[in-house]
C-alpha cells in the first residue's frame, strides 16, 4: 500500500480520472492520469492504482458515487491509500466514456464502466460539462506505467537460485549479481517453467560474454598459455560452523594452471593475485553426481543401483571436487547441468593440452635411504634413476603399470609386468607429496589413452585452431 497527498489544484483539479465501483463487484481503479497535474506530480500514482482509503475512509466496499462523492469533497488537500493491481481488470481495457459532469453527480448517472474526470475544477457549480468537442476531452492522454529500472550488467556475472546462506532453493526465482557486487536483482517468476526458460537464457548470455573476455585475453597471451575455461562456481566452506555454507569462487583453466579467484581477473596483472594456483598436471578432477538432459539429475538414494561417491547430506546437485596436493581438495557447486558438462570437457582438455606440452614431468624420491628421481614421460612411460649419478634404475611402458597401492602418506607401490618373464616386478618409491605425483600419473595415462581415439584428438584440434586464432 502507498499513501499518497494530493494538493488540488485551481485549474486541473486532482488530475486524474477513475473508473470502477462496488455495485459491479469490482475495485475503484485510477484509470487516468493526466500530465504536469497533480496525480503526475506526485510520481507515485499510477494506472491500475486501486484506490483503498479517501482521508482515511475506506473505501474498498463503496460504490463507484461514493467515492467520486468523496474525492470532489474531499477539499484542497486529498489523502488516498492505493495498491496497485498487477492484473490489469478488464474493465480498464473498455472503451472510455466521456467523464461524468460534475453537476450530475448526485444524480446517480455516474457508470462504474466509464471514467469520472477528477482533473476538472473542484467547485462543482461552476464546473461546466465536457463533451466530446470540448478542448478538455480532445486533449492527449498521457499514462503513467510501472517500470523497472535496474540495469545488472551481465559481463562476468553470476547467478544463484539458493537463499544466501543457505541450500534452500529459491522458490521460482534467482539472484543476478552483477561484478562489481552493487548491481543486484532478484527476478519471480510465476512458474518453475518460465524461472528455468530465463536461467537458461542468462546462463548462455552470461556464457557468451564470458567467451568474448577469453579471446580478448588470449590475444595477450602465447599458444601455450591460453585461457580454455572459466568462470563462477560456489565452494563449499570446511567446517559446519560456518554462516554460509557456499562462497562465490570464479575459476579459469589457463595454460598450464589452475586458478581459483575472489574475484575475476579482468587485466594482465590479476592473475598473479589468484588465492590459489595449482598445476594442471597435479590435480584430479571428480565429478560428485550424476546428470542428465534438461538439468535432471539422480541421487544415490534413489537405489537404481548407481554407486557414487559423495556426501549424501549435501542437497545441491551439479557438483565435482578438484583434488590437489597433499590430499587436499575443493568442492565445487554450479547451477545447471550443462555447466557441470562443460567444466568436465574443458578440465580434459586443459589437461591434455598441459600433458602433450610439458612431455615429462620429473619428481624427487627416495627408498632406502638412496636418493631418486621419478620422471613420468609422455613417449617412454616411467623412468627412475639415481639423481647423482644419473643411472637408470628401472624403465616401464604405460601399458606395462598394472596396479598400484598406496598408504596415504608418502610411499607407493607401483606393479608392472615384466616383458620378458611376464612376471610382476613390485617398485616401492616414497614422496614428499605423493597424492600429486599420483595425480600425475592419472593424468598422463588419461592422455594417453585419449591420444588413441581419434574422436578426442579431432575435437581438440578443433579446440586448439579455435583458441589460438
């Protein structure tokens, strides 16, 4: 409800028209607003107003007399109580009448179906009548509507369905939060249908904007150190203590490392502020549910005999970790399937990309007390020499790895199969960060195998003449 004070004016009057009225079961609605008068000068009175109090009476159960009766009378400063009608009634869209004299309106000719002009003068003895050859009724119209004027620029944006705070969905809605974190807005929608339409649409607008930032930057940057992938994504907070359960992280997948962001870089220098950086080769990407077309997904609980490994307490679909060094990890929320998809495809070929140029990647071990390096290379397999004298230890092929065991630590236990006897040789090796070399390790085997099926490797020559153009 606004309540508003209008100021009645010599010539013009209050400056608007209304129509509707109780006998016809409908509201008493403002149905004109007249310029530069004093309705259109209060800025807060719009078409569609339904009127609820005149100086305090209410007036929601008055005839459509009544209140004419008591807006001319009202004297020369009118208090009215309005809200506004979201549904234009019907009543509104009729063809207008020409506003009741004021002379007559005691005399019961008033129509609820037709405008009663309050823009005229407020004596109503001398108010003369007007027709339609009158100057009055041949004047513009001017209307007043509703609008919205919030402007979120969607370059770098970010969307939420979740109520801050909380996993609780919004129910047909989602936040829009503009990058520079001021320009905000929650949008309703009436059904689930229309809020999925329009959160689908965003996401592509945003995604696309998104991709234009990527090839501004990689105009900047070498073939090797391209942008493949980034953007917004909520991680979840260690601890349950925590306010919020979730905190915008904005991600990028660029050359040979992994990003994590408070905020997107959007210059040369913000790259080297990421609050972490990890190597691509070094971290193993995991996917924490299972989706579907159309942004469906599945749950563990649901019994279809899907195993899958992630927390159950967890409500949010649409999530993967990101496991790095030392047997740390981070957990990653986004808001559509098609997102999930797209960070699944695009961690794959960062990694590839980042496996196909480094070639070799060498780490420090030891067993026994005998100092060694570890080299795992993308042509000959695994190697392991002593790091003074640089004599080969022992030489694999991937193919020949068939099993590996670990204690969680620092030592590891590789098995592979002797070429010649077929035996099964053990090679036992400690790290000072294991889970990284074994992620390395997953890392080159996967590009192996993907550098065997011809659908992948076409599709990341596409990808590559696409980045580097």
């Amino acid at each position: 409800h606004r309540t508003v004070t209008l100021r009645r004016q010599p010539v013009g009057g209050l400056g608007l028209s209304i129509k509707g009225g109780a006998e016809h079961k409908v509201p008493v609605v403002i149905s004109k607003i007249f310029k530069d008068q004093a309705a259109e000068q209060t800025g807060m009175l719009f078409i569609g107003d339904a009127i609820i109090q005149v100086n305090g009476i209410n007036v929601e159960s008055a005839t459509h007399e009544e209140v004419v009766h008591l807006l001319r009378n009202a004297g020369d400063e009118v208090t009215i109580t309005v809200q506004y009608l979201r549904e234009a009634p019907s009543f509104l869209k009729l063809p207008l009448g020409s506003p009741v004299p004021s002379s007559d309106h005691s005399s019961g000719t008033s129509s609820p179906l037709f405008d009663s002009g309050l823009h005229l003068n407020g004596n109503s003895t001398n108010t003369a009548p007007s027709s339609p050859s009158s100057p009055i009724a041949n004047e513009p119209k001017y209307e007043k509507r509703w609008l919205d004027a919030l402007s979120v620029p969607l370059s770098m944006a970010r969307i939420s369905r979740y109520k801050t705070g909380t996993d609780k969905l919004r129910s047909n809605a989602f936040e829009v939060l503009a990058l520079d974190g001021v320009s905000t807005g929650i949008l309703q929608f009436y059904t689930a249908q229309e809020s999925a339409e329009w959160l689908r649409a965003m996401s592509t607008n945003i995604s696309d904007l998104t991709l234009q930032n990527m090839k501004m930057a990689n105009k900047c940057c070498s073939p090797s150190d391209q942008v493949i992938h980034m953007g917004w994504v909520n991680e979840r907070l260690e601890g349950t203590d925590s306010s919020q359960l979730y905190k915008f992280k904005f991600l990028a997948l660029k050359g040979s490392s992994f990003y994590i962001f408070s905020t997107p870089p959007v210059s040369t220098l913000d790259w080297v502020r990421a609050e972490k950086i990890y190597n691509l080769c070094e971290v193993l990407f995991k996917i924490h549910k299972l989706w579907l077309a159309d942004d469906c997904w599945l749950q563990a609980k649901l019994y279809l005999g899907i195993h899958q490994d992630f927390d159950l307490e967890d409500q949010r679909p649409y999530c993967f970790s990101v496991m790095v060094g030392h047997g740390k990890s981070h957990y990653f929320n986004v808001e559509l399937g098609s997102e999930l998809a797209v960070w699944e495809k695009s961690f794959q070929r960062a990694i590839f990309l980042e496996v196909q140029r480094t070639g070799s990647k060498t780490y420090m071990c030891s067993w026994q007390g005998d100092a060694l390096c570890f080299t795992v290379d993308f042509a000959l397999g695994f190697t392991c020499f002593d790091s003074k004298t640089k004599n080969v230890l022992w030489r694999f092929k991937f193919s020949q790895l068939k099993g590996s065991s670990d204690d969680g630590k620092t030592r590891v236990k590789l098995l592979f199969q002797n070429l010649d006897t077929k035996q099964i040789e053990t090679k036992e090796l400690e790290f000072q960060d294991l889970t990284a070399v074994l992620h390395c390790i997953h890392s080159f085997i996967a590009a192996k195998v993907a550098s065997v099926d011809p659908v992948f490797i076409d599709s990341q020559s596409i990808a590559r003449k696409y980045m580097y153009s």
